[in-house]
C-alpha cells in the first residue's frame, strides 16, 4: 500500500515536471528546479545540517568581498544573474559539505537512502514510459530539443534530473534497483549533451569499483558496463557525427562557442591594469566576463541567450577562474576534494573531464552536488560501521 501511494505521489511530480517542461521550455523549468534547491536548503537549515567551516568559509568571505566590490564597480552588474545562475556555485559547495551530516542519520524522516532511491525509481520509470509512448505513438510528451539533421533517426532530449541521478547509480546498485539503473543508462543516451553518457559510464566504474568484490550488484555493474560500451559502438558505427560534432569546434576555434568564451574572457583579464587582481582574486558573482552588442536581435529568445552567454563560461575550470580567481578557485577544489576523504582520486579524475564542458554554477550543479555528495558519504559511512 506505501509504494502504492508512494508512486501515485512521485508519479504525479513527474506529470507536473514534463507539463511545465512542455509548456515554458527548457530555461523556465529552471525556476522550479530552482525553487527545489531552496526548499533543500531550507529543510536542512531546519534540521540544523547545513554544515560551514573552515575553508569553506573563507571561500564564502572572499566571494562575498570580491561580489560586493563587482556591485560598485561594474557597470553591467546583474543581481538578477546571480540568482538564475551563479548564486548555486557556492551553494552547492555548502549542499556538498552537508550531504555527510545527512548520511550520518539513516533515520531522516525526508533524505533517508531508501525513499531517495524510491523517488529515482519512480520518477525514472514514469519519464522512460513518456519515451517509448513518443516513440511509439508519436505523443511529443518528451521535450525534443533539436536532431542532427532532417533525416536523423537520432533525437536529442532534455529530462530534468536525469544527469543528478546518475550520480547515484553506485547505492541505487547495490540496493538492487537493477531496472532503474537500466533505465537511467537508457535515458541517458537520450539527453542533450554527450557529457551525461561520460557520467553513467563514469559512475557505473564508481560502482564496481566501491561494491564488494565477487558480489551479484558489482557483477551486475560490470554487465550493463560491457552493454553500455556495445551500444555505443554501435552508435559510433552507424552515427560517427554525433561523436564528432563537439571534435570538429574544438579543432576549428571560431565555430567554438566554449572557445569563444575563453577567448572573452582573456581579453576581460587583460583589458586594464587590475589583470593580476583579476586573476587572483576574481570578479565574484553577478558580473559579465563580456558584452555583446544586442541591438540589433528582434527575437526574445535569441536575445535573453545572448544576455544570459554574457555572464556564463560553459567551461568549468574558466569559469572557477572568473568568479573566483586562483586563490578562490584553490578553496573550491580543495574542500571539493577534503569532502570525501579516501574518495578523492575519484572525485579527481570525474571534476577534470567534466569541467571541460560544464561549468560549477546553474541549478543542475546543485543536484548534482548533493547526489554526489551523499553517493560517496554513503559508502564511506557504511564502510565505517562494517
């Protein structure tokens, strides 16, 4: 009878996702991401685990010195930019120092493991059952963000939360939520960027890797590893532009976006004579790294991108550099790696890759925090007690 209404619960939270997804696009179904993060944080300030010390704090001061120097100082200051996008760079470090007071309690009347995996799994078969019926009868109840060309088979889709979850794959497999996982690894072949696929082949090392050796869960781990790795050379042999679309920009800097930014953002460091504070320092929250000339685009959409691209680096290791400086950038990677003590090489070789692509500020990477964060604690608090 719980799981019975547990479902029609969760099931009625993915309705309501997809239904706002479909209705206001891609951007807004932020604003109730967003609106999640704060309702997070809230409960656990409640619960009295929000957990700030150290040189978490220090990290916290000198984004908030540099911020309100940016506030006086730059012209295009946006305190509306740092609530859509950049205020979830520290947030989600302090979301990731918690996780661990979270994991200490396995009798949390909200986080407990078990109702998170319950959440996954509900949320991830109802989003997969809106797959296949797209693909079957053609219902468009999936959001279909662009396809290759006119005549690909291969469409791309946006599913809110997906990527967080996948962070989660190592408990959700050795709690045996075998379907799940599958699923997971299935959608994830369906989203908008090819980082997610890193992600779930990523994790699902993790997972093996943390699971105890011989047992049923890390074999399993092992199998839909083999299987993921099949299905991706069999994409690669059917659909190599998928693969090599991101290659070709790299190596061809100008149709790079990423490089563009990068390229922007030298040119900020170096446009007066506070390069070295810059540099050390950096710009805090709220302030563009660029500006672009805008008076001349007609559409909305077109235009609130193009103000948006003003104020992110979709490259993570730049844009740490940006917002905080290398003394800044420093703290962040320091209490990232600290947060999971013997983990850290794990930690390590996932950030490098993935700062590539991605950038520490948005609402997803507060999700994506808190995922990680209790994923690890989790098998450091069970290691523990063994």
């Amino acid at each position: 009878m719980e799981n019975k209404s547990q479902f029609i619960f969760f099931f009625s939270i993915t309705i309501s996702i997809i239904l706002l997804f479909n209705f206001f696009g891609t951007r807004e179904i932020n604003i109730l991401l967003a609106l999640l993060n704060v309702l997070t944080l809230f409960y656990l300030f409640y619960k009295r685990k929000i957990k700030v010390n150290g040189i978490l704090l220090i990290f916290l001061l000198l984004l908030f010195v540099t911020t309100f120097i940016g506030f006086f100082y730059s012209s295009k200051f946006s305190i509306w930019q740092i609530i859509r996008s950049h205020i979830w760079l520290p947030l989600s470090l302090i979301i990731l120092k918690s996780t661990s007071e979270i994991v200490k309690n396995d009798n949390d009347s909200f986080f407990e493991i078990n109702k998170i995996c319950n959440f996954i799994k509900f949320y991830t078969i109802s989003i997969f059952i809106f797959c296949v019926s797209d693909i079957i009868f053609k219902t468009n109840f999936s959001p279909n963000m662009f396809y290759l060309s006119k005549n690909s088979l291969y469409f791309r889709y946006y599913y809110p939360l997906i990527e967080p979850f996948l962070f989660f794959l190592p408990i959700l497999i050795f709690k045996n939520y075998k379907l799940t996982s599958i699923f997971l690894i299935i959608l994830s072949f369906l989203t908008v960027t090819k980082s997610i696929i890193f992600i779930s082949l990523y994790f699902l090392i993790v997972a093996f890797l943390l699971l105890e050796k011989g047992s049923n869960q890390k074999k399993f781990a092992i199998k839909i590893f083999v299987i993921t790795i099949i299905m991706l050379v069999i994409l690669f042999i059917f659909k190599s532009e998928i693969f090599f679309d991101r290659t070709y920009n790299i190596l061809n800097f100008k149709y790079s976006s990423r490089f563009e930014q990068i390229s922007d953002f030298k040119h900020y460091l170096s446009e007066n004579d506070f390069e070295l504070i810059k540099l050390f320092f950096g710009t805090g929250l709220g302030s563009p790294y660029r500006s672009l000339d805008l008076f001349y685009i007609e559409d909305i959409y077109v235009l609130r991108s193009l103000v948006n691209l003003q104020y992110d680096i979709e490259n993570g290791i730049v844009a740490l550099v940006f917002h905080c400086g290398l003394i800044g950038s420093f703290f962040y990677m320091a209490i990232l790696l600290n947060s999971f003590k013997k983990y850290k090489i794990i930690i390590l070789l996932f950030i490098i890759p993935i700062f590539v692509g991605t950038s520490p500020i948005g609402v997803n990477h507060f999700f994506e925090m808190f995922f990680l964060g209790i994923s690890i604690n989790y098998f450091i608090y069970k290691n523990k007690k063994l």
